[in-house]
C-alpha cells in the first residue's frame, strides 16, 4: 500500500508540473507572441527547450521546497499530506487557468502544503514559510515593476535617435534572446519546486535521504514541465500579451529581460522560489507605466493582483478538504 502512495503521489505531482508548464507557458512567450517576435507555435517550441534546459541549472530552488517549509511524517500520514497539497495546488491552476487569471501556480504549491499540513497536524516552519515565499511574494513584483520601469527609461534614452521602425525590427529579433532567457529561468525556478516535492515524497516513503535529487526525478519533472509547456496555455496568454497593455518589441524586451534578471539573482544568490507569474506581470506592469501611466489597464491588473493574494489561502483550503476526505474515505 506504502508503495502504491509513492507511486500515486509521484503521479500526481508529475501532473502538477503539467500543469504549472501549460499555466505559466504565457509567461515566457506572451510578450513575443504579442509583438509578433515569434509564431506561437515557435515560441512554444523554444519555450519547451529552454525550459527543459532550465531544470538542470540548479538544486537550491529544490531544497528550499523539500526540507524549508513543512515537516512531514513518514509513512501514510505524510504520504497523505503531500498528496493533498498537491490536489490543492491542482485545483487552484485549473481553475485560474479556466478563466485567464495568470495566477502563480508556485503560490498555489505552497498553500497548498500549507494547508494540508496544518490539517494533517504537522509542523509548518513558519520562518521559511515568510522568508522563502512570503517575504519574495511582496518584493520580487516590486523589483520588477521598478526594475522594468527602469529598463525602459534607458532603452528609450539609447534609442531616442534611432529610426522607430528600425529599432522595432531590431528588437524582435533581440526578444527571441530574452524570450529565451525568461523560459530558461521559469524552468529553472519551477521544474525544481517539483523535484522537491518528488524527493520529499521518496523521504517520506524511507526510499532515499533528501540529501540529493536522482537523475530520473529531474528528468521526469523538466520533461513534464515542458509537454505542459509546449501544450499553451493560450487563455492567459491573451491576458499576459494583450490585456494589460498593448505591448511592442521594445518594450516586450524590457519585461522580459527584468523579469529573467529577477528569477536568476532569485534562484542563485537567495534560493528564494519566487513566481514567474508575478515578476513577469509586474514587468510588463512597469514598463508599460514609462508610455504613460493611464496606458496600463489598471483594472485588470488590480484582477490579477487580488488573485495573487487569495491564491494560498484558496489552494490551502483546498488542499485541507483533501486530506480530510482522504482521512474520510481511507483512513
């Protein structure tokens, strides 16, 4: 029975990643595909690749996922917890991704655990939960909104003299370098909350220590993230590329060169799992912000940002109903 947990749970998480990768495709490729750097079709393509590529950078991202923000017990218990967590996580993509909300499934992951921890009555490490994701949740869209705000201003002081049409055409050919940047840093980033999980899973079940991540688990979670990838996620595409702002090459490439900067200081220097979803918005947000304030479509964005705040909440309610009915049905 222990195994055939294992092996659901793994299932389960393996799904998750699909998840996550046909969610947050938009936010690698929805700035190219707008400015029609790209062909959707393309840019899913390169997305798929680089995040793939993403998911052998690094373990930090990893770590901070398996061992930063809960305890969980061996065994059924444990085992039970991690799989709620994971329906809660589920849940919440599926029903963001339903109505276009680029909501962060690496959020939805986290309240998730959460949830289904505290409904599991285990230990939830409130210092890692605040400053591995609490603390980054709040400050990693405002680096990227300033940061993006930024990058503009200064691509618009460089280029003042030049040719509009030219300097447009130029950097859409630079946005499928920065396109690919922003999807190798969503793989690095996103690929890895997964492998965490995956080996959390294998501690709990005493099949391996947590003290490093097999080569299949990494494998198996880049190459799920990357069919979820290359699947689109073309609902949120529209909002990411079109609905907060009517973006062009320039300025695709700033949000999407700040957005890639923030995920690599993130994930290197700080180990923090931040969200795609956020640091790409809150680019977009900030650059769109250097043309004229009024530009950006501030009500759709204050949709976005108010789904952002009930993201945990809601995938932790969902995850602790999981595992009560779990209890309910096996226990």
């Amino acid at each position: 029975m222990d195994t055939f947990a294992l092996i659901v749970t793994i299932g389960v998480a393996l799904f998750f990643t699909y998840t996550n990768g046909f969610h947050d495709s938009a936010n690698a490729i929805a700035t190219s595909v707008s400015t029609r750097a790209l062909t959707p079709r393309a840019a899913l393509a390169m997305a798929a690749v680089m995040n793939l590529a993403g998911a052998f950078l690094g373990s930090s991202v990893a770590k901070t996922v398996s061992k930063g923000l809960i305890e969980t017990p061996h065994g059924r218990s444990g085992m039970a917890i991690l799989f709620a967590a994971l329906v809660g996580a589920i849940v919440w993509n599926l029903i963001t991704w339903y109505f276009g909300l680029p909501s962060s499934s690496s959020h939805a992951l986290f309240g998730g655990m959460v949830g289904a921890a505290l409904a599991g009555g285990t230990v939830v490490i409130w210092s890692g939960v605040i400053e591995k994701i609490v603390l980054p949740m709040f400050l990693s869209p405002i680096v990227g909104m300033a940061l993006g705000y930024l990058v503009m201003v200064v691509i618009l002081w460089l280029f003042r003299r030049s040719s509009p049409h030219r300097a447009k055409r130029g950097f859409r050919i630079a946005q499928t370098v920065s396109a690919a940047g922003m999807a190798l840093g969503h793989g690095l980033q996103d690929a890895q909350k997964t492998m965490g999980i995956v080996v959390l899973a294998l501690s709990i079940a005493d099949v391996q220590d947590d003290k490093g991540i097999p080569l299949w688990v990494k494998f198996a979670c880049a190459g799920m993230l990357s069919l979820g990838t290359y699947a689109g996620g073309w609902r949120i595409m529209r909002t990411l590329g079109r609905r907060i702002i009517e973006l062009d090459p320039p300025q695709g490439f700033a949000a999407e060169t700040t957005a890639a900067s923030v995920m690599y200081t993130a994930s290197f220097m700080f180990s923090a799992p931040i969200s795609t979803t956020h640091v790409i918005t809150s680019a977009i947000m900030g650059v769109g912000a250097t043309k004229r304030v009024s530009a950006v479509r501030w009500g759709v964005a204050g949709n976005i940002v108010a789904g952002w705040f009930i993201t945990m909440p809601a995938a932790a309610t969902v995850a602790a109903l999981s595992y009560w009915s779990i209890l309910l049905f096996f226990g």
